[in-house]
C-alpha cells in the first residue's frame, strides 16, 4: 500500500520530521531502530513523557506471553512475525 492508498483510508501523512507533527496529546510512540534518538518527534515525545518504544521493543511487549514465530525473507529483507 503506498501513501496514497493510506492518505484514502484516512491515515494522517505528515512529510518530514518535525516536532509539530505530534498531536498535543500522545500516550504511545513506536519507532524504527533506523530513527536516529535526535529524531525532533522523539525527542518531543519523550519531553511529554509519552511511552516512547523502539518496533522490537513493542513487538516483545505484545507478544511476551505468546508463542511466536519469526520468519525473515532475505530477498525482500521484509520481517514477518506470526504470534
């Protein structure tokens, strides 16, 4: 699904890393390891005191008390992990 696609559906796009791009109320951030941690929206996440939390780091909270299984395609460098 490409940006277009996503911007239909009614998902919000903001273009560029800006710590204006966060609502003033946010409880969650979940981030790429690829994000630099001087990122503008991290660091205004974390200077609201919002749970900020890397993709890996998500994934184990919701899936700790599951059984997972992860399986990496090495052509498309995709993740898919089935809980």
């Amino acid at each position: 699904m490409n940006t277009d696609e996503r911007m239909k559906l009614g998902v919000v796009v903001m273009i560029g890393q800006r710590a204006e791009n966060l609502p003033a109320r946010v409880d969650l951030v979940v981030y790429s390891p690829a994000v630099s941690i001087n990122n503008p929206e991290l660091v205004a996440a974390r200077a609201r005191d919002a749970m900020v939390l890397s993709y890996p780091e998500m994934l184990g909270l919701i899936s700790s008390d599951k059984f997972t299984i992860e399986i990496y395609d090495k052509v498309s460098w995709k993740e898919f992990v089935f809980v």
